[in-house]
C-alpha cells in the first residue's frame, strides 16, 4: 500500500498517479519520468488492494514501457478480472515489443473466465502481432466448446490477418453462434484471398442471421469482384433485412465505381 502521502491523501489513487506524472502535488514539485515510477508501479501490482492493482496496471499501460512485459505477464493470474483486463490492456500497448516474452500467454487469456479479459486479449493481439505458432493455438480455440472463446478467437484471427488461419475460418463459417460467423466472415474479408469468395457469397444468400449477411455483402464489396455481382443484386432487391439490402446496394456500387476507375 502507499503510505505517508503528501498533499496527496485525499485524492483517488487513479489522481494521485496522474499528479506524479504531470509533476508532483498540483505542479508545486519538479516533474518526475515516467520511467522513474515504473519500479513502484510494478510492485504495486502485487498491492493487497485490488483497486490499487487495477491503477497501477492502467497507469503501466499509460507509459507501455517494454520493461513492464514480465511484471504484466505474471500478473495475468490476478485473482480480480478487472486488473487481468487492464493487464492485458496493457500488454496491448506495449506493442510488438511484448510479443516474444507476452504473446503466447495473451494467447492463453482467451481461455480466461470473463469474457471481457478475453475480448480484451484478442484485440490486445492486434497490437501485439502474433507467431505461427500462436496462430494455430487461436485456431484451435475455434472449436472450443466455450462461445465466448471462440468470439475472442475469431476476433484476435481478424486483427491479425494471418493466411495460415483460411482453413479454420473456413470451418467456423458453420459455428452454431452466429457471431462467430460472422467474425470469421470478417477475418476471411481481410485476409482478401479470392478463394474465400463463393463461401462469402454463401453466407451473403444463405446465412440465418442477417448480421452474418451484412458482413458478406459488406466484405464482398471490399473485395471488389464481378463474379459476385448477381449474388449482390439479388440480396439488394430482396433480403428481408434492411440492413442486408443497404449493405449489398453499397457493395454494388462499390464494385461498379472501381470498374469505372
């Protein structure tokens, strides 16, 4: 815990650590580093207090310095989801510089039990980048019985953009969840491998959920090829979802302006 605070007491911790940083107690000290806290900072995330865990780990994330890795990879495990979360955050903003010593392990948050530390690794990796290796454990959390890890997983696949993933996007195109459909839509649309094509155009006309099929249209007309132009027109004219008919008519439009360009 923090003890014999200045002027400072009184305030949240969450303010006590923006007034270190922006220079002392209301500016009447000389300003200090970030990279003169980072060790108190680090060992505040092993604090008694989850709400102190919680600031240190938003305030390490502020600064995203790359000696913080191992300190925020170790305090994965926290008891609390809410300083889990902020730790992932933090990785998140580190960077590519996490990812040999953190990216595995962001990997493995995808298995935590609160879906918001999981949504929060998968756009953390984003950020991080990611191996092959790491790649092939998102596609195995593809099949996971959890739905939220395949959410997490479906959605870490499309930040990372990785070709290797094609045939496990390609399977979770039938997940029963129609959000991890659609996220696998999604990451099939930017990897843009015209192979994914006629499975989008599937999805576009056969697909129950018409977030799944706005997305189809919405990634076709991306993609930008003729070959789907009949697909598009018969979702503009009659989907039964508005939003399906908007997003086809865009798509449309999209792929005619780039054959007139």
């Amino acid at each position: 815990m923090i003890r014999n605070l200045p002027a400072c007491q009184l305030v949240s911790l969450s303010a006590f650590f923006a007034l270190l940083l922006l220079g002392g107690c209301y500016g009447d000290e000389p300003p200090i580093e970030p990279e003169q806290i980072l060790p108190s900072l680090v060992q505040l995330l092993d604090d008694p207090s989850p709400e102190v865990r919680r600031t240190a780990a938003l305030s390490l994330g502020k600064i995203a310095s790359p000696e913080t890795v191992p300190a925020l990879t170790a305090a994965l495990d926290d008891p609390d989801p809410v300083v889990r979360q902020y730790c992932v955050w933090a990785l998140g903003n580190v960077g590519e510089r996490a990812l040999d010593q953190a990216g595995v392990a962001l990997v493995e948050m995808l298995e935590d039990p609160s879906p918001s530390v999981k949504e929060a690794a998968a756009s953390a990796l984003g950020n991080v980048g990611g191996t092959q290796t790491m790649v092939e454990l998102l596609a195995q959390y593809l099949r996971d019985p959890e739905v939220t890890t395949r959410r997490a997983a479906v959605l870490a696949l499309e930040w990372l953009e990785a070709s290797s993933a094609y045939p496990a996007l390609e399977e979770a195109l039938a997940d029963e969840d129609a959000m991890v459909r659609q996220g696998a839509v999604a990451a099939l649309g930017e990897l843009a491998d015209r192979r994914a094509l006629p499975l989008l155009r599937d999805r576009l006309l056969h697909d129950q959920d018409g977030g799944v099929r706005s997305e189809a249209a919405f990634r076709l007309g991306k993609l930008g090829d003729r070959t789907v132009v009949a697909a598009l027109q018969t979702a503009s004219a009659g989907d039964s979802d508005q939003a399906v008919r908007r997003w086809a008519s865009w798509a449309l439009a999209s792929i005619r302006e780039e054959r007139s360009t």
